[in-house]
C-alpha cells in the first residue's frame, strides 16, 4: 500500500498505546516491570479508533474509488488514488489494511473479550463481540474466504486457515447474538461509557440502548446481503428479527460513527491526506456529482466545494478517470472533512481555489452504518422480501435521515422529497431509486455502496475501458495481500480482482 500509517500513529491512536498497528503489543525486549497486558478500559478506545480509521482508510478508498463516489485523476505526482481508482490494487497495496485488521483491531478484541468475560465485566465484552462482528463483515465483503475461526491465536498459530465466507456470515449472526446479550447483562463490574470512541455517553443504560441497535441494524444489514443469492432466506430472517420486536437505529444519533479530532495529526483522513504527499489527489467523481445535479439535490453544498467556486447559482463538477488529469473539480466538503474555515480564497482562472483558501477542521465522522441506511434496508425488504412496513415510507424516512446528517434545511427536504420521493414502475426501478439514494446517502461508507452493487446492479454506473483500467469490468474483491501469501501456505488461490464473494451471484 502506498500510504502509510504514520497519519494514524500521529493522531488519535497517540492516546491509546495498545494500538497494534503503530506499536507491538508485545516486545521481546520489554522490562519485567512493564504491564504485559493493558487494561480493559484502555484495550476499548484502541479497538474503536482502530474501527475508526478502518471505515476513513484503505478500504474506505478501494471501494469508493470503485464505485465511483471518488476520483484519483488529478495533477498529483504520487498517482496513487489514480491507480486505485482504475482497478490497479496490488496484493502489496493491501498489506498495510490487513495487518490494521488482523494485527491491530482483531488482535486487539481477541485480547479484550477474555479479559472482560474473566473479570466479571460482560458489558465489554459484548461491545468487544460487536465490534468483531462488524470488523469481519467488512472483510469477508473485502476478500471473501478470510482467516476466522484460527485467526488471533498469535504465536501458537501463525498460519491460520481460511474459513469459508459464508461459514464466517452465519457465525456472525451467533456472535452479535451474544453482543446484544452481553451488553444487556444486569450486572457488569465495569461498563463502556467514556472509554470508548463510538457511543460515548455518561449514563450505561442509554448507551447499551445503542449497542442494541447497532446489533440488530448490523444484522439485517447481513441478512439483506443474501438476496442475490437466497432471496428467501434473507426473507426469512429479516422478517423473523422485525417481528421479534427486536431494536433498530431510530434516529441519527444511533448512527455507527466514530467523530475525529480538530486537533492536529487526529484528523479525519480525508483532510489530513491533503497536508503531505497527497495534497489535490482525492476529489468527488463524476457519477456521484452528476447524480445528485440532475435532482438539484440539496446535500452537494455539504458534500461538495461548488466549482467553478464563484458560481452563482452554485454549480458543482466531479472527476472520471477516462478524462485528462486535472484538479479542476468540486472539492470533497464539511460532510467528509468537518467545519470549514473561509480564509483569504483566491480564485484561479479556471475556476479552482489555490491550497489553503478553505480549510477544514477534521472532525468529520467516519459514518460506518447509519440511521439513513436502515431506512433503505427497511425499504428493500418491504419492497422485494415481504417484510412488514411501506417501502415507500421508509424511503423517504431514509432520504430525510441522510438530509438532516447534511444540515439541509427542514424546507429544502420537504421539497426534495415531494420531488423525488415517490417510487415508480416495477420493482426493479423502484429497487434502483431505492438503492440510488441509498448510495447517495451512503457517500463515504465504507463497503456498503460496493456490496449493493455487486448484489444489485444499481447504480448502474459504467465500469473504466481496459484503455484505462485493469480490467473492462468492475472489481468484485481485493487480492490477498503479499506478505500473508508468502507466509501462510492457507491463502486460496487468487491472481485477480473478479472473484467473488458467496452472496454475490448476480449475473
């Protein structure tokens, strides 16, 4: 991979030593007096920023280069966003991501889940297994068979095996299972309230209500991923989870989130990025930005920079790989990068702002599932599994999550909506503005507008010519990483970005 994690060890994780991907946990060398295994309380905030930096990095970038929210076709020399976006992601790019995953956050919760359930703190521990479930849906949906069940074993295996993805899905469900149950003891010696960077609150009985939540969202997030596949199935499940009277997100601030900091080197990675080598590298695509122009849509003033700056009324611009390199686009805006500062803006004659005319505060969320995503879930099952609820309600409800998340007015959403919000047609194009919005409203999830792609179909976006690209047809999972082939005789076979994962059976 070819940025570093030297914006991560600088930054929030400087708060938390245990993070495994900027310090080994463990040190041949270390004094006999030194703790050898750090604190429940302190293992927590290490796995959350780790989860953080997760949904605002590498895969982050993969699957919204992929899916076109983002573009790397710019003026920058290092080109590395560029080649991302053309489907050129080595096995040596995504060493970095899998280790942050294995040897950081899992490693990390594999450490905090015993240690919870021994000391009589099982509210932890349900945290800790949510928080894994999450962390392996998005991998299985990254690589597809992963390392699972003899995976954090440490040195007693260092070649685990791979586990079939579909294996690892069902076992997930098990896993949240036991979150939910876990957090909802009545007694815990200790509970997550402030040691933690997600669902940070004073009072237990409020957050464990959001853990609860996310639990339940996540898994009808699983279920929903099996359609393609097993519509039935999927029906199955996500009806008997609603009709168990089971609690879901119900506002925006349920969403899985995790906020950064306005301090320096603890920014969101969108903006922290601009200040080194990758400074105009990274800027919103076309597909997007041409989506959201065609509805005049509201967001793109949170989203988006409007370029030319000084247009009047304001007009927006993204970038496509198979046009001539330029930074000549809209820049990515307060809802990726947190509150903006208007300093001295010197406007150039193609209608580009030079460096440092905005500046960002960097405490833009990495939004990892939302309330606004739920609502399109509730939708799509209403609409395609039999699943109770008006499909059209819930998409409006989830048009107006992602609005409010924006700070669209009230009055500029009502006439959105009034616009937009009818469904129409048949299923399939009722499915397609269902998921269009959903990937709108998605604009920098990690995964998620890849994963509905690939069992879906919508949006219908173009995939890059092979005089560009790769390949002539869109990616459907990473590579296995170099160091983990060379070293581990389990990695399946893989010499290309086609393969796919179980649920994705769409032809």
């Amino acid at each position: 991979m070819k940025i570093n994690k030297i914006i991560a060890c600088a930054g929030i994780v400087m708060l938390v030593s245990t993070f495994q991907s900027c310090k080994k946990f463990y040190d041949v060398n270390e004094s006999p007096n030194n703790i050898k295994v750090a604190p429940i309380d302190q293992l927590l905030p290490s796995i959350t920023v780790g989860v953080g930096y997760t949904g605002a990095s590498d895969l982050y970038r993969y699957s919204g280069l992929i899916m076109q929210q983002f573009t790397g076709n710019t003026t920058n020399l290092s080109e590395t966003f560029k080649l991302y976006e053309r489907y050129n992601i080595n096995n040596s790019d995504v060493n970095n991501q899998w280790t942050n995953i294995y040897s950081g956050v899992l490693a990390d919760i594999e450490k905090l889940i015993p240690l919870a359930q021994d000391g009589g703190s099982p509210h932890y521990a349900g945290v800790a297994k949510l928080l894994k479930a999450y962390m392996f849906q998005l991998t299985v949906d990254a690589w597809g068979d992963v390392p699972y069940s003899e995976s954090g074993k440490f040195l007693d295996n260092l070649t685990p095996k791979f586990d079939k993805a579909e294996d690892i899905y069902t076992d997930l469900i098990r896993l949240i299972d036991e979150g939910i149950a876990d957090v909802n003891k009545t007694t815990s010696l200790l509970s997550p309230t402030k040691n933690t960077t997600i669902y940070q609150g004073d009072d237990w009985n409020v957050v464990k209500q959001q853990w609860t939540k996310f639990g339940n969202t996540l898994k009808l997030r699983i279920y929903l991923h099996y359609t393609a596949k097993d519509p039935a199935f999927a029906s199955s499940k996500i009806n008997a989870l609603i009709n168990s009277g089971a609690q879901f997100m119900g506002a925006n601030t349920d969403n899985f989130m995790m906020k950064f900091s306005t301090e320096t080197g603890r920014a969101n990675p969108n903006v922290s990025i601009e200040g080194g080598q990758f400074r105009n590298a990274f800027f919103p695509n076309k597909t997007i930005v041409d989506m959201m122009n065609g509805k005049s849509d509201p967001r793109r003033v949170s989203y988006f920079v409007p370029f030319p700056y000084n247009s009047s009324p304001a007009t927006y611009k993204g970038g496509n790989a198979t046009e001539a390199a330029t930074v000549a686009y809209s820049r990515l805006n307060t809802f990726l990068k947190g509150a903006a500062k208007i300093n001295t803006v010197i406007v150039n004659a193609d209608g580009t702002i030079t460096d440092n005319s905005i500046t960002w505060s960097g405490d833009g969320p990495a939004r990892l599932l939302t309330f606004a995503e739920y609502n399109f879930i509730r939708a799509e099952a209403a609409l395609n599994l039999s699943a109770p609820g008006d499909a059209q309600a819930f998409y409006q409800a989830g048009i107006r999550a992602s609005m409010e998340d924006a700070g669209v007015p009230s009055a500029n959403i009502t006439n959105y909506i009034a616009a937009n919000g009818t469904l129409a047609g048949t299923n399939t194009q009722k499915l397609e503005q269902i998921i269009n919005e959903k990937y709108i409203a998605n604009f920098g999830v990690v995964m998620e507008p890849w994963s509905d792609w690939r069992r879906t179909g919508f949006p219908n976006i173009t995939p890059l010519p092979i005089s560009v690209a790769v390949y002539d047809k869109i990616p459907r999972t990473l590579v296995y990483p170099q160091f983990e082939k060379s070293s581990n005789p389990n990695v399946p076979a893989r010499s290309d970005m086609l393969g796919r994962v179980f649920w994705d059976t769409r032809q």
